[in-house]
C-alpha cells in the first residue's frame, strides 16, 4: 500500500508554481476491467543478484522494454490485462514477481528476507541488467509504483519513462517515525498489526483472507470474481511472502532495521530526489488506500509531467481494475 505524503503552508508558494507549470489532464473515464479467466501462458525464471526471479514476458523480443511492477496483496496479475495492449504496440513487456511472490526465490537461504523499499529497487536493476535491458519505460502500483519511482530518481539513466499510480512514493523512515492524526492512524491498521508477533501469526494464519480485506478497503468499487482473486492469491503461498510483507510494514516505521548493503540507496532516498524522466502520474477516484493528494506531488517531477484522474469508480488496484487507461498512460509516457 502506499505512504501519505505531508504537505504544509510552507509548501504553498513553491507548490502553486509547480502546479502552474504542470499538465494535468481532464478526468479519464475508464474500462471496465475483465474477469479472472485470463492468465499469462508461461513464466519464465532468470537469476537476477539475490534472486531467481519468475517472470511473464510477452511482446516482440526486440520492441523497447516496459517493465511491469506489482504491489501487495497483489501480484503480476494486476497485469494481465495491461501486457497484450502493450505487446500489441510493440513493447517487450517484462512482468516480475517481486521478491516474496509467486514464483521467484531467493537463491541463498542465508539471506535475510528483507522488505525495504530500496532492496526491491536493487532486485529490478539486477533484472534488467541479468536480461540485458539498458533503458525501460517503468511502470507500477503500490509497491511497484514505489519502487519505479527510485528506480526513476536514482538510476535516471535506465528509466526512459516512469508511469506511477498514486505519484511519488518513496518512504521517509524519519518522517513515517512521527504520529498521523487519528484518522490517518486508523488508515494503517495493518502496518500495526503486522508489527505484533500476533499480527505475524495471524497474517501466516490467514493470509488469503487479509489479501480478500485488503482489497476490498483498498477498492472498495470493484466487484473482482472469485477467480480473479484466487487466481492472485496463489503467489502468496511464497514461503518468503510473510516474511517480506512483515518486515517491509516494520521498516518503515522504524520496528525493523535494515542491511548495511542498502545503506548508501536508503540515503539519496531520503533526500527526496526530484525525478527527471517523463512521467505520468495516475489516480482513481474511488482509491480506498491511503495515498497523498496529487497536488502534493506535482512539484517532485521536475521533467515532462501530466497527471491523470480516473472516473468510473476505479480503486487502488489501478491497472487491474482500468487496463487500457492504464496502458494508454504507458503508450503516451515517452511523447508527452
């Protein structure tokens, strides 16, 4: 799930110029999305730095990479929709299950199943390098949108165009240190929750039915199928997905420490780097998620930028539940 971002009077000025400077386009209406009996045909598997990394790949082998990046409680689904308009535009798209999902595992047991943010970013940069891929249009939701966006601001020179649901994500350890007003508290309850030994053992317990919750609260418009779920929630059976989950909600607000190997990444993060790169920043109006207001945002990209509203009662899950909004944004990214 994503991190609020916090804004103040201080902002205003500097704020209101970016805002001027800035395209935003008229609200989308989108697509409904599809039902759950679609799927990838065959994954492929590929040693990539710490991991061996599942992937979908599907388009021409020689078209310009778009890499595909997932979330939590979700998976390369959220996808499936997505990846045939783009391969049908000539994109080789790249849909990775992160480190605790699905397929991919990590390839020594004696490394720790760390779920910070900038351990993910280092996972796609050495995907991208074990299948030869300079430069790609990156492009995710929730954690994925979170990761594409470091992966935007610190490695510019791979990204050639950055398409985020819910804008700039990247965690602030020392800000998420300092208490939300209560509303904004109860939000979290689960990055709480996961935080007790007992919310450990309950989401162990019943992780399936946490994903079906979370879901629901984080869109709370979208009437998915049994099959759609389902067919998503197989890739949390990976014996390291309660361990990443855990550990990534107990980093960020300080309950967990990460590895030295990360140290110098999680600093430039905590700069706030502007971003650079072409970027188009997405948001449905029925977002049940915490997320920040795209006002907030706007001034963090400093490039080529628009952001896009959906109607049509669209959730957190963005491109899951919009898929031809959602591969529109990544056609466009590069000419805007």
């Amino acid at each position: 799930m994503t991190d609020p971002t916090p804004s103040g009077r201080r902002h205003f000025v500097a704020l209101a110029a970016a805002l001027a400077a800035t395209r935003f386009a008229a609200p989308v209406t989108a697509q409904p999305s599809r039902t759950g009996s679609a799927s990838f045909e065959r994954l492929k598997q590929i040693d990539a730095g710490l991991l061996q990394v599942g992937y979908a790949e599907v388009g021409p082998s020689d078209g310009p990479p778009v890499l595909l990046l997932h979330g939590w409680p979700y998976d390369i689904h959220t996808y499936v929709d997505v990846a045939p308009i783009l391969a049908r535009a000539g994109h080789r798209v790249i849909v990775p299950y992160l480190r605790g999902y699905g397929s991919t595992r990590f390839r020594s047991d004696q490394t720790l199943r760390n779920g910070q943010q900038a351990a993910f970013a280092a996972d796609v940069i050495a995907l991208m390098d074990a299948l030869g891929i300079q430069q790609a249009i990156v492009a995710g939701c929730d954690w994925g949108a979170r990761t594409a966006c470091i992966l935007a601001a610190l490695w510019p020179e791979r990204c050639k165009a950055l398409v985020s649901v819910s804008g700039y994500l990247l965690v602030n350890r020392e800000a998420n240190r300092q208490p939300l007003p209560p509303k904004g508290e109860l939000s979290w309850w689960y990055q709480f929750y996961l935080a007790t030994e007992r919310g450990q053992a309950g989401y162990e317990k019943y992780r399936s039915d946490f994903a079906r919750l979370i879901w629901q609260q984080a869109s709370p418009q979208w009437r998915f199928d049994e099959a759609t779920f389902q067919r998503s929630a197989a890739a949390l059976d990976n014996p390291d997905h309660v361990a990443i989950a855990v550990h990534n909600y107990r980093w960020r607000i300080g309950a967990a420490e990460g590895e030295a190997r990360y140290d110098a990444i999680e600093s430039r993060i905590a700069a706030a780097p502007n971003i650079a790169v072409p970027t188009i920043t997405m948001e449905g109006d029925a977002n049940g998620a915490p997320h920040p207001a795209p006002a907030s945002y706007a001034r963090k990209f400093v490039g080529r930028y628009e952001h896009r509203q959906l109607g049509s009662v669209i959730g957190h899950n963005l491109p899951q539940e919009a898929p031809e909004a959602f591969a529109k944004a990544v056609i466009d990214v590069s000419r805007i």
